[in-house]
C-alpha cells in the first residue's frame, strides 16, 4: 500500500517550517536566501517525480478498466447457442503497448525523484558534487552519517529501480499485450482478463523483428486454471454448477499494475525517510 499523499504533504511542510526559520551560515548550509530557495526548489522537484509516478501508476488502473470493460463487450456479442452447444472457449488477444509507454514513465519518474532526492541532501557533504544517486552509493558502502544511513539501508531497491528504468529507456521496449478468455458451459458463462504481465526483475533484451512478433506467445506469460463443480441429488442425478478461469502470470512475471504499486509504495518510503533524515539535520552539514 502506498503511503497518503497527505502523509508525504506534512513531511513537506514540517521540512519547509524549520527551512523558513532556519539561520544563514555558518550556523546552518544555508549560504543565503537564495539557497533556501534553491534547497527548496530540488525537494519540490523531487515531489514533483513522486507525482508523476504516482500518475503513471493511476493511468496504467485506468487502461487496465478500459481493457477489461472492451473484452467483455467483445465477448459477449459472440455467445453461442446454448440450446445446441454445451461447452464453448473463447480467447482473444491484441498489443497493448501503451502499458509499456506508462511503465517506461512510471521507471523514469522514480529514478528522477531519487537523483533530486540526492542533490538535495549533497548540500549537507562537504566537497560532494553529483547529477544522480550514483556518488552517494558509493559513499554508502565505506563511511555513515544519518543521510548514508538510509541510502545503504535502501540501496538494493535503488540499484534495482535504477537498472529496470535503464532497461525500459535506453536499451529496449518490453511487448505488453492484453486480452482475455470467455467460457461457456451448459449456459453458465465466465469471463477472465489476461493479466498484463511484464517481467518481474530487470528485463533481459528481446528482439523486436518481424519473425520475433509472428512467433510470440502472450499466451507463455502468464498460467491459465480452471476448475468445475458439480451437484447431485438422488431424485435428479448429477448437475453442473459452476465453474472459474483463474489466470495468473507465469514464473518470472508480475502484473503491471503490482510492480508498479510496489515500486511506488518503495518510492514513497524512502522520500519520506530522506525528508524526516532532513528536518533531524535541520540544516547542519554531516
């Protein structure tokens, strides 16, 4: 679960408090007033990532209800004819690349909120200078400080948000596809979205060629169990009852929209962490 955007706003406001009757050096960082503001600005630049991944994450929700609400129109105008069909599966598939757009974005959004994260707190490292995550990580492994503390305690998740946005931005284009599966029995129907999956560690290349297309099978990403039950009485026999389509993704695979959340709910524990490291310092050098 992802923390409340009203949680991560009172974090922000009480770092913004003590920013604003914070004193100038040499009591505090703070050479002058313009940088408190220029402090302020890369926190707000952060929080403004954190939105945006926060966006991607509701966005890819959205088009994962339009999907499904798109199968079961498409399904239910090719039910058969109950009278003389007993048992009927029906299965449909397409691209659906814009959940790989979203989670490009989503990937980079987080990665971006980290690195404004770091330029915030390397104001508070003698003689660091950085464009990313990057220096502090390799600080993190030979020396502490409340601000290292914390970038060591999450540097796992960092290095893998990092080589999973690295993936998806400059090195390839995960194929996500949606569809689903309709099942009619004795006049009993169930209708099942494929799950849109993506892998659930750092993706390896896949070629992108017309040959790799045509010999593609969404259908290998995710598994596929269905189950029947059945009734019988001493006056009427046996009887169908109902029957389920449960579809999960296959080993090495996760719904989008869990990685996604999980990585968020990642995201917004470590901005907040940073944030509460901040207003402790409150304002003195490491």
């Amino acid at each position: 679960m992802t923390a409340k955007q009203s949680d991560v706003a009172e974090h922000l406001e009480a770092l913004f408090k003590n920013l604003d009757a914070a004193q100038l050096a040499p009591k505090t960082i703070l050479k002058s007033k313009a940088h408190k503001e220029h402090y302020e600005t890369y926190v707000m630049f952060a929080f403004r990532k954190l939105q945006a991944a926060r966006y991607h994450c509701a966005r890819v929700e959205a088009l994962t209800a339009i999907q499904h609400q798109e199968l079961r129109e498409l399904h239910a105008g090719a039910e058969p004819d109950k009278v003389n069909i007993t048992s009927v599966a029906m299965r449909s598939s397409k691209s659906a690349n814009e959940f790989a757009f979203e989670l490009s974005a989503f990937f980079a959004a987080i990665r971006s909120a980290i690195d404004f994260l770091a330029k915030v707190c390397a104001q508070h490292v003698n003689g660091v200078e950085l464009t990313s995550i990057k220096t502090l990580l390799r600080l993190a492994k030979g020396k502490t400080d409340p601000i290292l503390d914390v970038i060591a305690e999450d540097a796992e998740w960092i290095v893998r948000v990092r080589d999973y946005r690295d993936h998806l931005v400059h090195r390839l284009v995960i194929p996500t596809s949606s569809g689903g599966e309709t099942h009619w029995k004795y006049g009993s129907t169930v209708t099942t979205p494929y799950p849109i999956v993506v892998p659930a560690e750092t993706p390896k290349h896949i070629p992108d060629t017309r040959r790799a297309r045509d010999l593609d099978d969404p259908g290998a990403r995710f598994v596929v169990s269905t189950s029947e039950a059945f009734f019988a009485s001493s006056n009427t026999g046996r009887h169908f009852g109902k029957h389920t389509v449960e579809i999960e993704p296959a080993p090495g695979y996760i719904r989008i929209e869990d990685l996604m959340r999980r990585e968020l709910a990642a995201c917004e524990h470590f901005f907040m962490r940073i944030i509460d490291t901040l207003i402790k310092l409150d304002f003195a050098p490491v």
